[in-house]
C-alpha cells in the first residue's frame, strides 16, 4: 500500500499546475458548500426559533375538526337525509371539564399548559378606536407558555399579578393612540360590556400586527368583559421537544375531541417552503464541487494517457488490474482529504466573517448579525461528498488505466 501511494503522488507533483488548480477547485467547493449550507441552516433555524418561541407548540381551541353528527342522521345512518332551517340553540361557548384536561396535560414531563379566554373588542382614546385581540391568562402562567416577558419595553410582566384591571399592549398600538405606561383605557367587548383597564406594560415583538392588536390581561378580568364567566375557549401548550408536538396533539385530539393543532400543522406551508429552498440550496452549492470533480477527472485521465508505457512495464513487473486501478483511485482520495483539510477552515473562516456582517432589515429599527450555524452536520455532509465526488471523478480513468493491455502497449499498439 506505501508503494501505491507513493507512485500516486508521483503522477500528482509530476503535473503539478493542474493537480494544483483541481485541489483548488476542491478547497473552494467545501469552503462554499460549508458557507452557504450555514448561513440557510442558521436562518432556517432562527426563523423556527421565532416561530416556536412566539407561539404555543400545541393550541386546544373550543371547536371541533370536524361537525357533530346530527341525532336524525344516527337513526337513519343509511339513509340520505337532509337538514334544514334548524337554528342552533344559543350557548356560552368554552372548552368543557378543561381543568382536568389542564390536569392530565400537567402531569406529562416536559408539557407546560395553561388556559386562555381569547376574545375580540375595541378599545376607544382621545376620540380613536382600534379592534384588538384579548388574551385572558393567569398572570403566574404566562411565563410557562409564553416569551412575551423578553420583548417587554416599558413596565413590567409582574404587574399583572394582582392587579385585575391592569393590560400588556404592543406598542404599536401605545405609538397609534398616543398611550402610555399607567395611562387607563376603555375597551367594548363585541357583547357590549365596557370595562377600563390600567396599562401596566408595553411589549415589542418586532411582528407589527402581532404589536398592534395582541392584548394580555388578568383571566377573571376577560370572563367578566366577555360575560363568560368561568369559562376558557383555549389551552396553550409548550414542551421542551417542539418537535414532538405533531404526535403529542393528534393524541390529545382523539382523547378529548376538541381541535388540537400543533405549530407543525399551522405553519404546514413555511415548513414546506423551508424544504423546498433547502433542496434548492443543496442542489447549487453541490454543482459547485460537481465542477471540481470535473478538474479531478481531467487530471487523472490526462496522467493515465501519458503513462500508458509506465502502466504497461507495471503490469509486465507483476502488479494486477485491481493495483493500477487502486494508484489512481488514491489520487482522487489524497485530492479530496487535501480538499477537506484545508477547506473546512476556509469555510469555517468565512463562516465566522458572515457571522460579523450587520444588517438592518427595511421597516425595521435593531441591527442584527447575519444568523449562521455551526452545526456539525454540514461539515461532515461538505466532507462526505468532496471525497465522493473526488473518488468518482477518479474511478473512470482508474478504470481505463486498469484495462490497458501491456502487450499492446510495448508493441507500440494502441
């Protein structure tokens, strides 16, 4: 095995330009394919870790997915029956025995839930009315199923606690209505209840309409406003495995029957995008090391027509087919390990020069650093696949060479 490879390297330094010019073909191919897959990798990652952060990982709403059975259609199951002009009776819509559910979600490990009361209004100031969103919660709660408390600006998340008339806004909403900490506003619930609420904080998530109609106030206050006493239309879930929330909601659903979305099945279409830029993205950077192996070819076929003789006087010294082929299959192998030997710094480099880069999004006001990752998956992927291209790059003319017949070469033949 020495003697192989030593005779391979001896056909690489014997063209030492163009083994050169394919060896930079490889270090730049895995410094780019690194590069590139970190910068989508780490905003793939960023924008998850916003979307998860900033919504429930399971929500339990007070509906069903799909409509109830009507009593005539059970008693004739057969039949073909039609309904119609049936007014349904008027109820105080809620999640039913949701304090044994919030019970049983409590007792999972790593399942953190709370119940909330969502509901619309109007808050009216100084002349202006705005529609707004009501998120009834349990103060002590909301920091278990919610991030709100690191976007607070002005006040603070703890005020809420017994205070039943105190509200968190965004502040868009505060800059629209010209409002302030402490000030008191007016809101009307859509069944026309008024009822006045002291700010006792402002959040800003950067999410404008999230900012401008997401309101947080005390549970019994909301009940009262919206004349739902006792009663929640929704429980927020959070977990430490997100990514286990697709299973866990599709048990939850068929144990109590109300709709239960996980924030995979939410942002179905995000996610799907998200696979399709990665393919994208995997496709580019990959015909980049494509072109390289082509640079590996090239060489490799270019040493094997110029050592036809040298091939022949090995065969007729005793080395077999599998030898000639294995010389210049190790050519294409030290090409690849000196690729990834020096290309994955290259890359790591660059990544850490991307990490630097500070942008500020249009429409926006904060600075931020371009989201990279460091994840080793992209290495070992950027290495794997230089060494694969190298070695099919190489195999091809391994395999002519291999084939050659010394007879015929000796004598001058083809």
């Amino acid at each position: 095995m020495r003697l192989v490879v030593y005779i391979a390297l001896k056909h690489l330094l014997a063209r030492k330009r163009q083994s050169l010019v394919s060896l930079m073909g490889i270090i730049l191919g895995v410094a780019f394919f690194i590069a590139i897959s970190s910068i989508m990798q780490g905003s793939e990652q960023d924008f998850i870790k916003r979307l998860v952060d900033n919504t429930p990982h399971i929500s339990i709403s007070d509906e069903y997915r799909t409509p109830r059975i009507q009593p005539v259609e059970k008693l004739y199951p057969d039949s073909m029956v039609s309904v119609s002009n049936v007014k349904p009776l008027t109820e105080t819509r809620g999640i039913r025995g949701y304090e044994k559910i919030l019970s049983n979600l409590k007792s999972i490990d790593g399942v953190l839930a709370s119940s909330v009361l969502l509901g619309q209004g109007i808050i009216s100031y100084a002349g202006q009315e705005k529609s707004l969103t009501f998120n009834g919660m349990i103060p002590e709660e909301i920091d278990s199923v919610s991030t709100i408390r690191k976007y607070m600006i002005d006040g603070r998340l703890d005020n809420l606690y017994g205070n039943p008339d105190g509200i968190i806004i965004g502040n868009n909403l505060a800059k629209e209505l010209s409002l302030k900490l402490n000030n008191t506003i007016t809101v009307v619930s859509t069944s026309g209840n008024i009822k006045r609420f002291k700010i006792v904080g402002i959040f800003r998530t950067g999410r404008g309409n999230y900012d401008t109609t997401q309101t947080f106030a005390n549970l019994k206050s909301i009940q009262t406003l919206l004349n739902r006493p006792n009663r929640i239309n929704s429980i927020i879930i959070k977990m430490e495995k997100s990514g286990d929330a697709l299973e866990l909601a599709k048990e939850l659903e068929k144990k109590i029957g109300y709709k239960t979305e996980s924030w995979q099945e939410k942002s179905e279409d995000i996610m799907n995008a998200l696979l399709v830029r990665n393919i994208i993205m995997y496709s580019v950077v990959s015909a980049v090391l494509i072109v390289a192996a082509f640079g590996i070819y090239n060489v490799i076929s270019t040493v094997v027509m110029e050592k036809h003789r040298d091939i022949a006087i090995m065969k007729s010294m005793g080395f077999q087919s599998e030898d000639i082929r294995l010389i210049f299959l190790v050519q294409g192998f030290l090409l690849g390990i000196a690729g990834n030997v020096m290309g994955i710094p290259l890359g790591s480099l660059l990544i850490y020069g991307i990490s630097q880069v500070k942008l500020k999004p249009p429409g926006g006001t904060d600075i931020v650093n371009l989201p990279v990752s460091w994840g080793w998956e992209q290495f070992a992927i950027a290495a794997a696949f230089a060494m694969c291209a190298s070695i099919l790059a190489a195999y091809l003319p391994a395999r002519k060479g291999a084939q050659l017949m010394p007879v015929d070469v000796l004598r001058g033949g083809s």
